[in-house]
C-alpha cells in the first residue's frame, strides 16, 4: 500500500515520537509510515527511540551553521533526499522562518499544550504554558494540533482536546496529564488525516490524468 512518507523534527526525550510510532504500530497511523527523525541536538533521546524502532535518524546542529538560511536548507536537504511529504514537530525547540514553512504549506504539523489561541505564541512552550495556564486560573485547557506557518503557533487548527485543570496541579502535573489525556491522542490523529488527504489528493490527481 502507497503511504504518505513522514519526517518527525526533535530536540528533546520524544515522547510524542514515541506516540506517533505506537499509533502507526497500532494503525491508527495507516495512511502514513515514519522514514525519518531528525533532532537539532545530538544528545537527544528521541534518536535512540528512533533506533530502535528501525528509523533512519540525522541531526542538524543550529550551533555548526552559521545562519538560520544554511541550517533551514540542511533539514529541506534531507526532507528531500528522504523523499518527505509530511513533516511532524514534535518538541522541535527551533523556530522556522517564512522561508522554511513557505516551501512546506499545510505540510508542517506541530503539536502545543494548550488550547490555541490561549497561552500560545513566542514564549509559550514546555512547562511556561503549563505555568501561564495555572497563574491564570483556567479551568480548562488542553492542546492543539496546528499546521505550521510564519506566525509561532499562528497555523490553521486541525485538531483540539481540552483537558480538565484539577486543585492542587503543579505545572509538571499539568503537563504529564495535557501529554497522555491530549497530546498523545491528536498528535497522531491530525498525522493520519493529513497523510490521508494526501493520498486522496494524489490519487484524484492519478485518475484525472489517467481519463
């Protein structure tokens, strides 16, 4: 069966890689098959996930680049070599230019823990949400599955889950229930609904030039 082939960018432990490969193991990812993870950071335990899961794994250090532009076209140079129609960010802690996300539209999927358009934008990530979300009082919160443009966390909605806010949650809390209760559901959701429409976008395009 064709399948939709997917890049996942990392930086850090990958624990929604992890989701992302137990949903494609359990088909909830059906449309779609992980080809490569690429981290910004060598140390990154998401490549050893990566490993041992049979995926091809690079990394492209910002600090060995001297510009956004040569790091950006390394990570579309290997995007490319891969032959990648969907690239995932799954705790990718670098920013994008409009000229990276240009190349990509609707083609970038980021997950973040709340429930844009709150707590979200430059600033907003990792445990700061969690802490926004808290100092604030919200009862509710949850997270967002959005593709990706120039604006940080500025994309279209593909999917959202609201997660309750309980007494006495502590940001570290919080954000271990948003991952398991959200993130880790719609993440790989929104993946297998984009590969999908991918499919039946080339499929269409197929049968047309075929008549």
């Amino acid at each position: 069966m064709l399948k939709t082939k997917i890049a996942v960018l990392v930086s850090g432990g990958g624990t929604n890689l992890q989701a992302l490969i137990d949903a494609e193991k359990s088909g909830i990812i059906k449309s779609g098959k992980i080809c490569l993870v690429i981290s910004n950071k060598y140390d990154a335990y998401a490549l050893e996930r990566a490993r041992n899961n049979g995926i091809a794994t690079a990394v492209v250090s910002k600090s060995e680049y001297t510009t956004q532009e040569s790091f950006e076209d390394k990570i579309s140079e290997l995007l490319t070599q891969n032959e990648i129609d969907v690239i995932v960010l799954a705790g990718f802690m670098c920013i994008l230019s409009a000229r990276f996300t240009s190349r990509y539209p609707e083609r970038i999927l980021n997950v973040h823990p709340s429930l844009i358009p709150s707590f979200c934008g430059k600033g907003f990530y990792g445990l700061h949400v969690h802490e926004a979300a808290l100092a604030y009082g919200v009862k509710v919160t949850g997270a967002t599955v959005h593709f990706v443009n120039e604006i940080p966390d500025g994309g279209r909605i593909i999917l959202q889950k609201a997660v309750e806010v309980l007494e006495g949650d502590t940001p570290e809390v919080l954000q271990r229930r948003v991952m398991e209760q959200a993130e880790w559901k719609i993440l790989p959701q929104a993946c297998e609904m984009v590969c999908r429409a991918l499919l039946e976008a080339a499929d269409k395009r197929l049968s047309y030039f075929s008549t």
